[in-house]
C-alpha cells in the first residue's frame, strides 16, 4: 500500500519547542545581557566605594579646576543623597570674590551662566559673545540713563570708535600731557647734540614696558644714577573712577612705561648751563636746579677768585638798554647771583621751555594754567618767568589709554611699533592721540581660522577688581586629605 504524503503527517515530524532549546548564540546573548549589566553595576559600587566622583560627572573639567574633578559636592548642592545640577553662586564665591559689573546693573547673572564647566582643559574665563550680548546687546541701567553704548553684540557689530579717540563737542581729541615733542622729527635722521653726528631713532629707544630691563641707547649714567625729587609715578594721571581692570598686571609688559629723561632723552638733550663747567644741571624741579646752581658757582668763585673782576663784553651791549661799566669787581656773593639768573634764564629759554610747559607761580596760583577740563594751557610768556620765578607743569603722562580694556603690548611683541602707530611718523603736535583706532585692530581680530581671536573677554572684563574683598580659605591639601605624606 503505497504511503501518503499530507501536511498533517509532515508537520508531526517538526520538533515544536526548537525555539527552547540552548545554542551558541543563545547561550552568548543570555551572558552579555547578563553580565554586562552586572559588570557596570559593580564598577559604578566601586567607584562610589573609591569616591570617584568621576563616574557621575558630565565632562572633564577646566585647568583651574582640574583638582576638584573627583568633588562634586565643592560646587553642587548635596541634599538628601542628591546633588544639584547646576553649581551654586555660593560655591564659586567660596573660593572666588567676584566683584560686581556695575552699580548701575539690572540683574547678575549666575556663575555659570558665563563661566560654563565640564568642557575639559578649556580656558574657563573665555565667556561667550552671546553672555555678554545678552545686557549689551540692549543695554540698560536702573538710573534710566546709559553711560556707554548700548547696543554692542560683539567687535564686529555694533562696538564703537575707541573713547580715547572721541571728538568731544565737536573737539578733536587730545593727549593732555604738557611735555613738547614732535614725534616726526624723532622718527627721521636726526643730529646728537649740537656737533654730534646724526642718528636714526627707533621707538624702542624711548618707549619700553616697565619689566624691561635691556639697555637704553641713548642713557646717561650721571642722570640714571640721580635720585630726583619728583615721582615718576606722580608724572603719570591716574586712572579714573569706575575703571574695569585687572587687579594686578601680569607680566608687567603690557603697558609702556613713562618715558624717562635719564634713559630716553639725556643721550642727546644736553642741560648744560655754562662754558665753565662739562657738565649739566640736574633734572629736577626749579628749586633743586637753583640749589645747585648757587653750590656749583659758589664753588666755582672760591677756587677763581680772580673772576669776580668783571669785564664787560662789547659784543654782548643792547640797543636801548644802559652799558654797564667797562669793568665791574663783585663780591662772590653777588657774583654767584649774577651767574646763577644768567644761567636759569638761559636754562628756561633754550633747554627747559624746549620740552616743558613753564608758569609763573602767580599763574599757579590763580589757576591761570589750567583750563576747564583739566589739562595744561600754555601759560603767558613774560618775563616774570626769569631769574628762576618760575615752575614746570606736570607732565600729565597717560600711562594707560583704555581703562575700559586690557591690553597686551607683549602680545604683540611680533609686530613693529609703526605698523600700529602709524601716526606718530607725521605727528607734529604734543597734543596728537597717537592711539591706534578699532579698524587697526580689527585687520587681525577677526573671526575665522585665519584671524587672531576677537571675543569680548580678550580686552574686557566683567568683575570690578577695584571692589575685590579677599575670602576666606576653606579647602585643604590633597595630600592632607588622605593622610599621604
């Protein structure tokens, strides 16, 4: 009898529960999916056993706070066996003051809200754009009125001209320094001394920051061995208040330091004062220069009595004033005297009034040399400024020009003076601003791989350092923390 073939009889011969049996691959699913699991689980045990916080962490932290990766707790809240999400205030005032922006501001924001954590080795300080576009993108103030500009987003959009750089009801801007220069002259072949030869000045040989300490060309060691009795650190204005600046300098390279006459100018500029003596008066005030003057001459009459016989010199006689006698005897006193006010009244006309602004001290006194907004005027050229009745404005110098800004002069060590200061190659006049303006700046500060960077952070600061408060120190050793010696 032949066998018949059926479905039915054919599926009866398939093993219903194949799917319940183990295989290879069966079996090496069961075991990642249990074991993994298990592996993780005691891993994250282990490290919350070692008190790795690092487990928990959403990214590597910055350099500054690379010590605290493994303390979660040094900057977010603990409560109830939970930590917050977000870091505290109170935890970054802990260790840091940060002073605030303005008086005049609407609202703080967070730490956080700038200085953004868990990013690694990054430069935390580096705020974005947008933070600080965030207030003075629209600025506003809680009195109503706005002192700067109120609508900058970022060095591109919207900053303005340097404020240094400003015209003031319709005034151009101006240095209010009093000593004469012309920077053009300086800049060109120029001769040293009366019968030196000529010489080709750099700006390096009289603008250097304070921290440098290579040699001066054109330095006279009499005169950078003299202690005066001015300060130099008096010459220099002082910074406004309000001013947003870092607390301390860096390197002492950023600023250019005060030019001084012992190591810039006494090379060339001679103060010599009479045929007999080879060298020159001190440069100081008018009182030191006529102590010396009287001391040099008095000395000088002791030991050549013979001179105190005057004879008069032709060639020197006036039209309109009365002769002297042919021969005059003076007693040393009043020989002295004549030399001293022939000799400080050629000082006033040919060398001091050559760089300085001189008054009487009746104009100082009456307020005659300064003008309305503070800076030097030139006073009346009367004689009353002979025989020594005379003083010499404060120099006025303007060490920091942007006291809104940090800037690095040794950042840019790689560029020449002129490349930024072009100005000073045509500037005749003291009072020429010889700041570079904002689109000097922007040819290198740019954004774009090929451009040096240009985020508000890198000349601006938010906290007002002026208004530091010191804190108190609260953390200890790693080393003391875990016993390690």
């Amino acid at each position: 009898m032949a066998r018949t073939r059926t479905t039915k009889t054919l599926a009866q011969r398939i093993d219903l529960n194949y799917f319940k049996r183990a295989t290879p691959l069966k079996r090496a699913k069961f075991w990642l999916s249990v074991g993994v699991p298990a592996l993780a689980l005691i891993w994250i045990v282990w490290q919350g056993y070692a008190k790795d916080s690092r487990v928990y962490s959403s990214g590597g932290m910055s350099k500054s706070h690379a010590v605290l990766e493994a303390q979660c707790a040094a900057c977010h809240v603990q409560t109830a066996g939970a930590i917050s999400a977000k870091p505290s205030d109170a935890a970054c005032l802990a260790c840091h003051d940060g002073p605030i922006h303005h008086a005049a501001q609407l609202n703080s924001p967070g730490c956080a809200t700038c200085h953004t954590e868990h990013r690694g080795r990054v430069n935390i300080v580096a705020a974005s754009n947008e933070s600080c576009a965030h207030c003075h993108g629209d600025l506003k103030a809680s009195g109503g009125a706005v002192r700067y500009e109120a609508h900058i987003r970022s060095l591109e959009d919207g900053h303005p001209e340097f404020a240094a750089l400003h015209a003031h009801g319709g005034v151009q801007a101006s240095d209010p320094g009093t000593i004469r220069v012309n920077h053009a002259i300086h800049m060109k072949p120029i001769r040293r001394g009366p019968n030196g030869p000529n010489v080709q000045l750099e700006c390096g040989d009289c603008h250097q920051p304070g921290a440098v300490s290579s040699e001066w060309k054109y330095a006279d060691a009499k005169y950078t061995a003299e202690n005066t009795s001015y300060s130099g650190q008096g010459e220099s204005l002082t910074l406004q208040q309000g001013t947003l600046r870092k607390s301390k300098p860096v390197s002492g390279r950023e600023l250019m330091a005060p030019v001084r006459f012992a190591y810039a100018c006494a090379g060339c500029h001679s103060l010599a004062f009479d045929k007999r003596f080879n060298e020159g008066v001190p440069h100081d005030k008018p009182e030191v220069v006529h102590a010396f003057l009287l001391k040099k001459f008095g000395e000088y009459i002791a030991a050549h009595p013979g001179e105190a016989r005057v004879v008069r010199d032709p060639g020197r006689d006036l039209t309109g004033k009365p002769l002297a006698p042919p021969v005059r005897l003076l007693a040393p006193g009043e020989w002295v005297a004549e030399r001293t006010a022939e000799a400080e009244d050629l000082l006033r006309r040919k060398t001091c009034k050559q760089c300085h602004t001189l008054f009487t001290k009746a104009e100082a006194g009456d307020g005659r040399i300064r003008g309305a907004s503070g800076q030097s005027k030139e006073p009346s050229n009367s004689s009353a400024l002979a025989g020594g009745a005379f003083e010499v404005a404060k120099a006025n110098i303007t060490a920091r020009w942007m006291p809104h800004a940090n800037f690095d002069h040794d950042a840019h060590r790689g560029f020449s003076c002129v490349s930024c200061h072009e100005k000073a190659l045509s500037s005749t006049e003291t009072g020429d601003v010889l700041l570079p303006g904002i689109s000097t700046c922007k040819k290198c500060h740019a954004p774009g791989p090929e451009h040096a960077e240009s985020r508000c952070f890198e000349c601006h600061t938010y906290h007002d350092w002026s208004k530091r408060k010191e804190i108190k120190p609260t953390f200890t050793l790693p080393t003391l923390r875990t016993g390690e010696r």
